[in-house]
C-alpha cells in the first residue's frame, strides 16, 4: 500500500484525514459544483459521495474498498465542491488519500516519470525528444493499437491529445540567458512550459522582465505534483525539498517565485502539507510557499493595456487558480488587457475536464465535461479563449479542435506578451 499523508489541512486547521472528511455534513450543498456528479447524476460521484466513502473506508465498514475505486478514479480534483462549501472540506485531498489507501505500488509509468523528472531529467528530454521525432513521422499513430493492447490506454490517448511537440525544451533556452544578481523575480518552470509549451514559460519571463525588471530563472526540478496525485508522497517530497533548497541558494531571499501553470503552482504553495509531520521543513516549506506567485497574480496587478483586438476575447479560469489558490483572473484587468474585447464566459470556473491526466486515462466522462465548456466558450462567439494552466492548455485546444474550430486557446502570459509588443515594448521570443 502505497505511504499515505494521514493529516491534513483544513480551514480548522491540521486534522487527521478521518477528521477532515467528518468535517462533511453531508448537506449535499457540493452537488450542483461537482461536474461529475452533473455529468452522471450519481451520488458516489459527487463531493458528497466521495467523502462518506472514504469515511467509511476509514472506519473499516466498506465490505469491500474496491468498490470506492471508480468513484474515487473519476474525481477531477477540481475542488468546486470546496469553493462551493460552507466548511470549505478539502474533498480532493481526501480523494487522494482514498486512492493511495487502494492503491499497492505507484503505478509503473507514474513512477518510472517521477524518477525519470526527479532523478534524471537529462534522459527524460532524451526520451521525450525521440517521442516527439516519432509523432512528426506520423509513426506514434501506429503505436497507438499496441499501446492500448498492452494497457497503456492513457499514453494513447494523451497521443491523441497533444498536438506541441518542441525540440528545444525551455530549461534549454533560458539557462543561455544572462540571471540578475539582484533579482526582482524568480521563474519557476513548471513542467509544462518546460517540455510542452516552452513559448508560454518565454512568454511569462518577457513579461516578468517588463512589469517587474530584471530577475533569474530557478532551473528547477518537477513541483513534485505527479508524484503526489498519482505516485509516491516519499517522491513528492524529494522533490519539494530540491525546489525549497534551490530557492534557499539563489540570490533575491524575498524575491517571488512565479510559475506560469496554476495547477504547479497551486502545489508550491501547498507544500508545507507534506511535511505537518517534519517541524523543520514544514518551516522552510512555508517560508518557500508564501514567496509563491502565479503569473496570473502578477499579470492582474500590471498596467498591461491592449488596443481593441478584433473578436471577441474569454477566459476560463484553472481550477487550480480559482479553486485551488482562490485567485481568479480580475474582470477589470481582462477588460484592461483585451481593450474592451473580453467578454465574460458562463461557468468560467467549471472544470474543462483535463485535470492533468484525467483527460487520458477517463476520456469518455472528460469529452462530456469538456462539450460542455467548449458549448459555453462558444455561446460568447470567442476567436480566443485565455487561461493559465497547462492542462487547461491541452484539453482546451482538444476540444477546439473537435467542436469549435473558430476559436484558439493562449495562455495569459501569451496573451499578455503579445499586447506588450504591440505597445512597442522590447519583448524576445
Ligand atoms: S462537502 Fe461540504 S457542501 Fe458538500 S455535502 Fe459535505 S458539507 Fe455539504
Ligand atoms: S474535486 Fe471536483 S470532481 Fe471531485 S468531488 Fe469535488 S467538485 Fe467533484
């Protein structure tokens, strides 16, 4: 059985997994937010379900825990059903300490990535490299019966999903860069930006270095938060503590921390959870934490203001922003940044149905969630849709694609970095 965490935070503070999913009264006041429970319209796949399983899993009263394994597998991890609760109940870390309490090993894959990110990126890139040759020959598509053949469905349908392929990988580019010795800021590279969309991390930086000046790249490791939703705590935590000690080490000791995918860093500033038994990391985790910033944070507070665009322009809010860091896109800074072309979207704040691997391994439910947003995307007549995570990203320009072809999904900083341009401010690509 794979290490679980065993405590929790909560907003009445560190309590015990059990105590934290008592905290749910079951009032069902979740059920609405949920959209699973939308898309299904099954008690056990609501926050509300999925909290009394693991309540009972916990008192021994489930017959049988493998029962509580679907409903558990087909949490989004969103954290809707948080925002939505009066007591704020942490469902989707309780979900997780569900799945590890089911879960024997970390699964093969996930462990062999955690390694592979932790423990040797070099090869990583590598391998990654020689995978992204193969899609460009058009030969991953062969692959894809054989994959599925052999039970990696989730690696054939992120196949299918993922359209960037990168030969030079964003670590690559910004370690020729020259680093400040003072600097004003500190970029994160989520994984992401690094070995997807480095033009999202080049974007984010050119506008770190136009709102706050000059500042350094972490040359990090992996925030950890594979290991943590579908590997190993034991990992999650090396790798929290690599980042924690780089950030220690490097010039700027109040500088912030700024990551451009707000599920990563939704983790960062959620680490000090994984150490509520170590005193003196706990310490350093959260001194690391409160430097955190998502570039969502920083792009709301610039005086960035764009010419009226052509189109219209939307926004849909990660789940890992909104939810998991309580921090939304403001209206009056989209409003600023689009030149009046922005124009609200319904739902902004309902999971697209990515959720990081959620979108391969549950391809059925994640396509019901994501007809949904794309319907709603597509009722503002958008050209261009904005968001801030890297999941939201893939499964956004997926869904495009398949429904609604009119319109593209950017990141904010893309976004941002391109009015910055237009407004002749130096930027680099
Ligand atoms: S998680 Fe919160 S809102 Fe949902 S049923 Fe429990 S107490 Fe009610
Ligand atoms: S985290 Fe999202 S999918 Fe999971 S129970 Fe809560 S609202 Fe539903």
């Amino acid at each position: 059985m794979s290490e679980k965490l065993n405590r929790l935070i909560t907003d009445l503070g560190e309590r015990s997994t059990y105590d934290a999913a008592s905290q749910c009264s079951r009032c069902g006041y979740c059920e609405q937010a949920c959209p699973t429970y939308v898309a299904t319209g099954q008690e056990s796949k609501s926050g509300r379900g999925r909290n009394q399983l693991v309540r009972l899993m916990l008192e021994g009263k489930l017959k049988d825990p493998s029962e509580a394994g679907e409903a558990l597998s087909t949490c989004l991890l969103c954290g809707a059903c948080s925002t939505a609760c009066y007591a704020h109940v942490p469902t989707a870390d309780i979900v997780l300490e569900g799945r590890r309490m089911l879960r024997g090993k970390s699964p093969w894959l996930a462990k062999m990535l955690t390694v592979l990110l932790g423990r040797a990126p070099a090869l990583l890139s590598v391998l990654l490299k020689i995978a992204y040759l193969l899609k460009r020959a058009g030969l991953s598509v062969l692959a894809r019966p054989a994959l599925r053949i052999m039970g990696l469905r989730g690696l054939a349908e992120a196949d299918l999903h993922v359209d960037e392929l990168p030969l030079r990988f964003l670590y690559e580019e910004l370690r020729q860069r020259p680093n400040a010795e003072n600097p004003a800021w500190l970029y994160f590279a989520p994984c992401g930006p690094n070995y997807l969309y480095p033009r999202v991390g080049l974007a984010t930086v050119n506008v770190l270095g136009n709102t706050l000046g000059s500042g350094r790249f972490m040359d990090n490791n992996c925030c950890g938060l594979l290991s943590y939703n579908y590997g190993d705590i034991e990992d999650a935590r090396v790798l929290a503590k690599k980042n924690i000690a780089r950030a220690e080490a490097l010039p700027g000791e109040s500088a912030p921390l700024v990551g451009d995918c707000s599920s990563c860093v939704a983790h960062l500033k959620n680490y000090p959870q994984l150490f509520l038994d170590d005193a003196a990391w706990k310490e350093r985790a959260e001194k690391f934490s409160r430097r955190v910033r998502d570039a969502v944070e920083i792009i709301n507070k610039s005086e960035i203001a764009g010419p009226k665009p052509e189109g219209v322009i939307t926004y849909h809010e990660s789940c890992r922003a909104c939810h998991g860091q309580g921090l939304r896109a403001s209206k009056e800074g989209l409003t600023r940044l689009c030149g009046g072309s922005f124009q609200p979207l319904e739902e902004a704040e309902v999971c697209c149905g990515g959720a990081g691997a959620f979108s391969f391994t549950h391809p059925e439910l994640s396509d019901e969630v994501l007809r949904r947003k794309i319907g709603a995307i597509a009722s503002t007549r958008a050209s261009i849709v904005l968001t801030s995570s890297t999941s939201c990203l893939i499964q956004l320009a997926h869904g495009l694609k398949k429904y609604y072809p009119e319109c593209q999904v950017l990141h904010l900083s893309e976004f941002a970095v391109e009015i910055l341009s237009q407004n002749g401010a130096k930027t680099r690509a």
